[in-house]
C-alpha cells in the first residue's frame, strides 16, 4: 500500500527528530523530509509534494498562519496544525482552523513517557486522517477505521473501560430532552454550522469534538461569540440546560449523568477509549444509560469508528439519531461506521440537521 509522504516543518530541532521518529514508526507513513521554517518548506515541497504537512505555529521568518494562509490560497495540502500547551497557542490554533488546517496536535512534551505512546497512537491517526480527509477551502474535518498493524500497537479500549453497558432498568419519568453528538476531523467547523442555528431556548447539548487538551476552551469561546446559545467547555457537575452546550475538555472523558429529572455531566479521567480521550462512545453509552429515549443523537464527520458502537446502544435505548451525510463530510468515516452498526434513524445534509434536531425536540 501507498505510504502518506509527510513534511515535519517546526524551528525545533528535538521537535522536528521527535516527529520525525513518532511518525516514521507507523508503517503506513514515510517522512520526506522536515524543514526548519516555512522558507525551508516551501523549497522541500517544490523538490517532492507531501501528502500532509505538519506544521509549527510559532516559528521565526515566518508564522505559521502566515504560510499555512499562503499555501491553502496557492497550492492547498491538508496541514496538521502543531501547537505548544499555552493560552496564546491555542487561540492561534483556532485561527488556523478556519485559515484551512485539518487538525491540531499538542507539541510532543520530549521525555515524558506517557505522553510519548499516547501521542504515537494520536498523532499517527491525526495525520492519516488529514491525508483521506476533503479539502475545502477555510474548512477542517476527519478519520478511517484503524488497522490491524494499529491495533497491534495499543489494544482499542471500548467503553467498558469507564462505564458499563446500560441496563433496561426504568428510569424517573422526563420528557425534556437532551442533544448528544460526536465528532472528530471536520468537526469545528461542522460543530461551528450546527449550532450557529439554534435559539436560545434550544435543547441542552453535550459534544465531544476529538481535540486535545487546552484546545477546547478556545474552541467553546470561539463557538460561544458566534452562537445565540451559550457555549462552554464542560466542567464537572455542569448542568445540561437549555440554551446551553457544553464541549467536553480534551484529555478528559465526559459522561451525561441524570439526578431526578436534571441532567448534568461527569468529567474525569480514564485510559483511551476508542483510540481517544474524550471519546465519543464513553458519551453516547452513558447517554443511552441515562436518558434513554429522551436521546436526540448525532455523529458528524470524523476518521475512525469512535461512536458507532454508542450510538447503536443509545437506539437500542429508544433515543432517535441522525449521521451526517457523506458528501457534506470531510470523512466519512465515523458517520458510516456508525450507520454500518445500524445506530442510525436518518442521515442528513450537515445544513439540515439543526432543523430536524429543533422538529425532534418539539420547536
């Protein structure tokens, strides 16, 4: 099979040999090449033409937003934005989203163990994902199912790990009800067309977004000066309310928990789930656990099958749920896996689920 030519652009030279080593220990990638800047950059890819380019923010000479606009208006390549853990950072990031950039990844923290097999699962993913991804212009999107030679490396986790499988057991009756959606690559800006829609006496709404950490606060900040509806990274304990949604926070899982007849969210720890941390199939189990029918659920575009096995389990618990349709996807992947599973009631254009969403929950 074809290996995806990649190009490692950052000032750092530990970086740049760091993902130089992460990337080439996938059998599916080959890196070309890395560049120091994006001067530096430019002549390696007018040599050889990658497939995806991961890219620093920060950089001397150049920015990176400044290359990352130059490249999408001259010769546009999927770009893995790679940014280091800081506030700043990640408002930039946001920016290079809606500049064209398919993806974040945190900057590799060199030395820590941990962090170092984590990210070679993330990393590898978030780049194989930009390589099968659509280009459009000024849009993100993701992901594909993982392979055997990736399931080698770490076992895939399900929800089992954090939650267990719901039970039939009859809850408290409610009729309000409750937004659950999933998404990965593709998905900040499809999150960003879903909820600019809705008013502000909407459905309570909880996503996962596969993003890494310090990331989603911008994200929800961003989302929230752009939306009727407030928009916030969830915390533990935050009520599901109406007129709100919460984003849950990258590196943590975020559950929906029922008390009586008000929902709210769990955010904690756990191993990764689905190849992910938030996953999207943590969400939709405990959904299914605990609002059952009530359950209006959604997957967007995102690479993988993070979701499918969730959002089957949540219509097996009476909730209605819909998948964003192929040809409005980045990838496909996630939406198909899960209409694959036979989760999903109806697949829809992204620019007409708000409407069926607000028809479904009687506005």
């Amino acid at each position: 099979m074809k290996r995806i030519k990649v190009l490692v652009v950052d000032d750092s030279a530990i970086v740049r040999q760091t993902l130089a080593d992460i990337l080439s220990s996938d059998p599916q990638i080959e890196v070309i090449g890395t560049a120091g800047d994006p001067f530096a950059a430019a002549q390696r890819i007018q040599a050889e033409l990658p497939d995806v380019i991961t890219l620093d923010v920060e950089m001397p000479r150049m920015d990176g937003l400044t290359f990352l606009k130059k490249l999408m208006s001259q010769h546009p390549i999927p770009v893995v934005m790679c940014s280091s853990l800081t506030e700043s950072g990640s408002e930039t990031a946001m920016k290079a989203l809606e500049f064209g950039a398919i993806e974040i990844i945190n900057k590799p923290r060199i030395g820590a163990k941990q962090f170092i097999e984590e990210s070679k699962m993330v990393i590898c993913d978030v780049v194989k994902a930009a390589a099968s991804s659509r280009l459009r212009p000024l849009s993100p999107m993701r992901h594909s199912s993982p392979t055997a030679a990736e399931r080698m490396v770490s076992p895939k986790l399900s929800a089992d790990a954090v939650l267990e499988k719901p039970t039939s057991k009859a809850m408290i009756q409610t009729t309000e009800k409750v937004v659950i959606v999933g998404a990965s690559t593709g998905g900040t800006e499809a999150l960003k067309v879903f909820l600019e829609e809705f008013p502000a006496n909407c459905p309570g709404i909880v996503i996962v977004q596969h993003m890494p950490e310090n990331f989603t606060a911008a994200f929800a900040r961003r989302l929230d000066s752009l939306c009727m509806i407030n928009v916030k990274e969830a915390q533990d304990n935050d009520t599901v309310v109406r007129g709100r949604a919460l984003i849950a926070p990258g590196n943590k899982h975020t559950l929906l928990k029922r008390s009586g007849a008000r929902y709210y969210v769990e955010v904690k720890d756990g191993p990764l789930v689905s190849r992910h941390r938030p996953s999207v199939d943590v969400l939709f189990r405990s959904a299914a656990r605990y609002a059952g029918k009530n359950v209006i659920g959604v997957i967007m575009t995102g690479m993988g099958d993070d979701g499918a096995n969730g959002m089957r389990e949540m219509k097996d618990a009476g909730a209605y749920n819909i998948a964003q349709d192929e040809a409005s996807c980045v990838v496909f992947g996630m939406p198909n896996e899960a209409i694959k599973k036979g989760g999903v009631d109806k697949i829809m254009p992204l620019d007409k689920i708000t409407r069926e969403v607000l028809r479904l929950g009687n506005m």
